[in-house]
C-alpha cells in the first residue's frame, strides 16, 4: 500500500466522485488546522459559507466554534477540524448514510494522519457515524467513550445552539470536560499547565 501522505488524502479528496455529493458543489470542504494536533473536531458536512471558501465551519456555526474554543483558552489554530462528509450536501440536508460511507475512508486517512489523542464529535450525525447508530446526541452528549485508544466526546452541533440557546449550559459543561481532559492528558502543557 502507498504510503499515507497529506498530499495523496488532498488528491484523493480531491478527485472524489464516490457519491454524487460532488455535483454541484463550488468546493471540497477537506478540513483544516493543526495536521499534527491532538484534538479533532469533526462536524457533519460543509454549509454555504464552507463550500464557496473550501474550509470547515466558518460560517456563522464555525464562529460560535471559534469562540467555544476561546472560552477555554484554546486557539482554533491549535486544533484540527473537519467534517463526515467533504461536499455540501443540497441545502444543508444531512447526509445520507451512503454517502457517510462512501466518505468514511478519507476521514479514516485523516484521523491515521492527523493521529489525534481526542476527537470530539459535534452533533448526532458526527456521534452516531463514529460511535454507531444507536447514539442519541441528548442522552449521550457528555459521556466520554474510549475507542482504540482515543477519547472522543459527543456534544452538541454549534449550529443547534444557534437554534436553541438552551442547549448552552450543557454545551458549557462539555467544554469544561474536554479542557478538564486535555489537562489530565497533559496534551496542551503550554496552555493547561498541571
Ligand atoms: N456545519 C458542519 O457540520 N460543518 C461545517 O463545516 C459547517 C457547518
């Protein structure tokens, strides 16, 4: 097998026609940030904002994301962040578990390259495409969960706390957890010194 390069995930991401998500679309939303950074965030899917510049959550979404992370003292730079799918799915429906699949394997190159020590998963789609179907975002938000080694933390999609504000405290309390974790792992000593 080739080896695993960021520049051959790009290409492939790239050149995808896996499912027909590609159609339409202006760009290929890969994900961006730290490549070498311990913590990921993995989202849905690009939206409009994301698919005319080629980044994930910088929309309105993206901004609240952004200031999660300064809540916690943590620059977005630090950080990587992408999406389950790379293409915008028509009019930010979610998608469909064929394309989840179909887009599984350039998340899978991702997360070898990237090599994080926690993921945190934002929303019900993110959550149940990584931790299985049977993951209901309300009831498990919150609850970490170890998987080969990783710690990955299902929480709310910055979006849904644009829609519902009460969703907020909880989100808070998630944000605490993860920096109560990044802190008990030592991976940002710099930041979170013990
Ligand atoms: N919502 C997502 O899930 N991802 C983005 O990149 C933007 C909005």
């Amino acid at each position: 097998m080739a080896d695993i390069t960021w520049e051959l995930f790009h290409r492939q991401v790239e050149a995808c026609n896996l499912c027909p998500l590609y159609h339409g679309i202006l760009h290929k939303v890969p994900g961006q940030g730290d490549p070498a950074s311990p913590l990921m965030f993995i989202g849905e899917g690009p939206g409009q904002t994301e698919d005319e510049q080629g980044l994930a959550f910088v929309g309105a979404a993206g901004q609240l994301l952004t200031r999660m992370l300064d809540a916690i003292s943590l620059p977005r730079e630090r950080v990587y962040i992408c999406n389950i799918v790379k293409c915008r799915p028509p009019n930010n429906r979610v998608p469909l578990p064929e394309e989840i699949s179909a887009c599984m394997m350039h998340l899978r190159m991702q997360t070898l390259l990237v090599h994080p020590k926690v993921i945190v998963l934002l929303g019900s789609t993110a959550a149940r495409a990584t931790l299985g179907n049977e993951i209901r975002i309300t009831r498990d938000r919150g609850v970490w969960q170890q998987r080969k080694g990783v710690w990955m933390l299902p929480t709310y999609h910055p979006s849904a706390l644009l829609r519902d504000a009460s969703k907020k405290k909880d989100a808070w309390t998630d944000m605490q957890a993860l920096r109560d974790k990044l802190k008990e792992l030592h991976l940002y000593p710099d930041l979170y010194p013990s």
